[in-house]
C-alpha cells in the first residue's frame, strides 16, 4: 500500500512538472526552463557519477559476505539481501536518469519549430 502511494505521488508529480514548465504555457523560452534543465543535467550526472561506485561498493560487500560465511545460514540471507537491493537501487536510479531526460526532452520541446 505504502509503494502504491508512493508511485501515486511521483506521478502525480511528474503531471504537475509538465503541466506547468511545459514550453506551450510561455510566450518564449524562458530563463527558468533552462536553468531547471541544467539543474536536472547537474542531478542526473551527480547521481551517476556517485551511484555507480556505491552500487559496485555494495555488491562486492554482499559476495564476500556470502562468501565468507561459512555455512551461517543469516549471513548467507544478509549477503543475497545485500545483493539484490543494490541491484534493485541501481536500476531505480537509471530507471530515474531516463525519467529526468524525458522531462528534459517535453520541457525543452520547442512547439513552434524556431
């Protein structure tokens, strides 16, 4: 339930984030459009520059974990946990990355084709 609010939430989010900055509501490209792309170029490159690292970080923690745990069935489940979770985190942050360029792409759409 609390996922569901959650997806809920950033659509509904991202309908107010074209429906606002879209390019149709001004009379020209404004300052404001192109400083929120360069801020979502910024965030984009900041989380992948820093995401990819801690998602390898994690993963290697998670096999040596389950590499090294002799048979305790805990750390064997804590290492698998371990594993998928970066997994799953690291394709939710590209899974981000490609949200990010698609508004990028519907806020910098020019309508008039000037």
């Amino acid at each position: 339930m609390k996922k569901l609010y959650y997806l809920f939430y950033i659509i509904f989010l991202i309908i107010i984030i074209i429906n606002f900055l879209s390019i149709t509501s001004f009379a020209a490209y404004p300052k404001l459009v192109s400083t929120i792309t360069n801020a979502f170029d910024k965030v984009k490159t900041w989380l992948l520059n820093i995401a990819t690292p801690a998602a390898a970080v994690a993963v290697g923690t998670g096999v040596f974990m389950k590499k090294f745990s002799f048979g305790d069935e805990e750390r064997l489940r804590t290492g698998k946990r371990l594993i998928r979770g970066s997994l799953f985190s690291y394709a939710f942050i590209l899974c981000i990355d490609l949200i990010l360029s698609a508004i990028r792409l519907l806020v910098s759409y020019d309508v008039g084709g000037e």
